[in-house]
C-alpha cells in the first residue's frame, strides 16, 4: 500500500510538472517593436511686401504744385517675401482736402491701379496671386481731374497704398 501511495505520489508529480509545462508553454510569445522618433513641423511664413514701405521712408508720391489736369503714374512691386503662396488686395486711397469732394464742383483727386505704364488698361486689385518669391509690377496712377474747380486751390491731400494678404493653401 506504501508502494500505491508512493506511485500515486509520483504520477501526481509528474502531472503536475507536466501541467506546469504546457500552461507555461502556452504563455510564450514572440515580440518586436521599431520606432520613428525626431520627425518635425515647422509652420509656414506669410509675408507681402512692397518696394517703398513705410519703414524705409521712401514715397512713391511727392508731388507739389499740382494744377487740375496734372497726374502721375509711378510703378509699384508687391512681392511674396514669405514661404506659403498668398492671394492679395491693393487698396488705394486718398484723403485730407483734394481727396475730398468739396462742393459745388466735387472733383477731387483719383487714385488708381493699371497693369500698363501709360496708365490705359485698369487693373483689377482683388484676389491676386502670388507664388513663393515672386514679384508683381502694378502701375498707381493719381489724377487732379481738368474740371476741379477753385475751392481746391491751396488744398492738401494725401495718397496710401496698402496690401493685404492672406495665404491660399487650405483657405
């Protein structure tokens, strides 16, 4: 009976070893893991410029003396200085006295954009496009009209140019 006890014994071991094994066994697995560190982002630069701004003191107008009927064109670059493609709006305008309408004649000083240097064929100065440094050559041209009448003499005005731009990826 001690010779059962201990053969039962050892087929209980060895079951138990056995079932050991094979739970443990059944644990394994193989792994692997890989990795892609360091990537970057960098956002882009959005920047319009004109060749005279107002930080280097240059005008594009001085003009004195003025008579009705006088006008002058000067040319004007508006350039891409950033890194995104923009799309952009001129806006002209004039102020103080001879860029207002003083009655009775009403004719004050105009101020307009053309894509030609005698100021013949108009330009449309909304929604342009421009490409990563590039450039765009635009003709401003301001007029004291012919039919401008006394009340605008001694007169002063003033002319602004500015550009607006936005980018036009995603937008």
């Amino acid at each position: 009976m001690a010779n059962l006890k201990k053969t039962m014994a050892m087929a209980m071991a060895t079951t138990a070893l056995g079932a050991t094994l094979i739970a443990g066994g059944s644990f394994a697995i193989f792994t692997s893991s890989v990795q892609n560190t360091g990537n970057t982002f960098a956002a882009g630069e959005l920047k319009i410029g004109l060749d005279k701004e107002d930080t280097n003191g240059a005008k594009y107008f001085t003009l004195e003396n003025w008579a009705p009927g006088d006008s002058d064109i000067q040319r004007v670059v508006v350039t891409n200085k950033g890194s995104l493609e923009l799309r952009y709006d001129l806006t002209l305008a004039v102020g103080g006295d001879l860029g207002t309408a003083i009655l009775p004649d009403s004719h004050p000083i105009v101020i307009k954009a053309y894509s030609d240097a005698d100021g013949n064929i108009p330009l449309t100065v909304t929604d342009r496009v421009l490409d990563v440094g590039d450039s765009e050559t635009i003709y401003v041209k301001v007029e004291f009209p012919k039919d401008a009448g006394n009340e605008y003499q001694g007169k002063t005005g003033t002319a602004s140019i500015k550009v607006d731009a936005e980018q036009t990826k995603n937008n």
